[in-house]
C-alpha cells in the first residue's frame, strides 16, 4: 500500500495493479489519478513526461499493441476514465522470465484500477463498452523513430480478447506477428 494507492503484483514481473482509493463524502468523490511521493515505490526514478487522452468510440475496438525501444522505452500508467476496457501488457524483454506472456485487467471507470507497465512491454487494450475514455501517464515522450508494435491478434502471442477484435486502425492492423527469430528488446 502507498498512501492513496494500493498495489498488486501480477504474474509479469513489473506489471503492477494500482488500486486508487477514493474519498467519498456527501458531494461527490474525489480521487488522486498519480502522486510522486505516493507512488515513487512504483515509478522509481522516472518522471511523468507525457500525459495522453484517448476516446474510443465503439465497443470491441482494440488500440495496440504499442511499444517504443530503447532510448525511448517508457513505462505507462493506464486508466479508465469512462467506460470500460481489457487493458493488455506483454513481455517483450529480452531474456525476460516471462517472455511472451501477457496480463490483462478489466479497467473501468468504476473500478478505480490502473495499470502500471513497465519498459520492454506492448501495450494495447480493447473497449468492453462505447465511448471509452482512457488517460495515459508515459516516461518518456513519443518518438516516431522509436515506435514499434505487435499485431494484436498474434499468433505466438495469443491474447484472449474478450470480444471480436473490430476496428483496427490501419496502423495497427499493418503490425506484423513477430518474427520467429524475435528474441525481444534489450534494455
């Protein structure tokens, strides 16, 4: 636990849950989306650079898989704001443990859940409902010559989607499976 957050491990080390804890009184709630203090056990040493918003339309769209490469690898903080959505890390780090393996959360807006993924992950999610709001807190800021990404439906990965996957943009229906001879990112 750490002050307004409650954290959790999953089975990916790194992957962390961050269960934000509401103040609740007669007008309403109030609830903290990051603190640096409170979360410097998770975050470490690296500073919030960027913060992203996102509204996704149509339930069953998938946005993913996103990584960036070194220099430019980030850690992101994800959350729901409206909606609801299958939020999806996948190990990419080279002789990682876990390499290849996913975890996902359902990460709502009434939840109150994050989610933390750490540098040498993909990252993506599907929307469970319409009009998914997602706000995104990344360490480092976007690098075009940096992005890479997995195709969401790749065969070695093999997520789960909890739906259909619909309505990919054409970005990242374009995203390759990964090659056999794939053996991650080194950090």
């Amino acid at each position: 636990m750490t002050g307004r957050f409650d954290v959790t491990e999953t089975g990916l080390p790194g992957v962390l849950v961050l269960q934000r804890k509401p103040q609740v009184d007669e007008r309403g709630w109030f609830e903290r989306m990051h603190g640096t203090e409170d979360l410097a056990g998770v975050v470490g040493p690296r500073s919030i650079v960027q913060v992203n918003r996102t509204l996704t339309r149509t339930r069953a769209t998938v946005r993913g898989m996103h990584y960036q490469v070194p220099p430019s690898a980030e850690a992101k903080i994800v959350s729901c704001l409206r909606g609801a959505i299958f939020d999806v890390a996948v190990d990419l780090r080279r002789d990682s443990p876990t390499f290849l393996r996913w975890h996902a959360e359902m990460v709502t807006a009434e939840n109150s859940r994050s989610l933390f993924i750490p540098e040498g992950f993909a990252h993506g999610f599907q929307a469970v409902a319409d009009d998914c709001e997602v706000l995104y807190f990344h360490t480092a800021a976007y690098d075009p010559a940096a992005e890479r990404g997995v195709h969401p439906q790749d065969p070695r990965v093999a997520i789960a989607w909890p739906l259909p996957v619909e309505h990919l943009s054409e970005r990242d229906a374009s995203h390759p499976a990964l090659a056999p001879e794939f053996d991650g990112i080194a950090l």
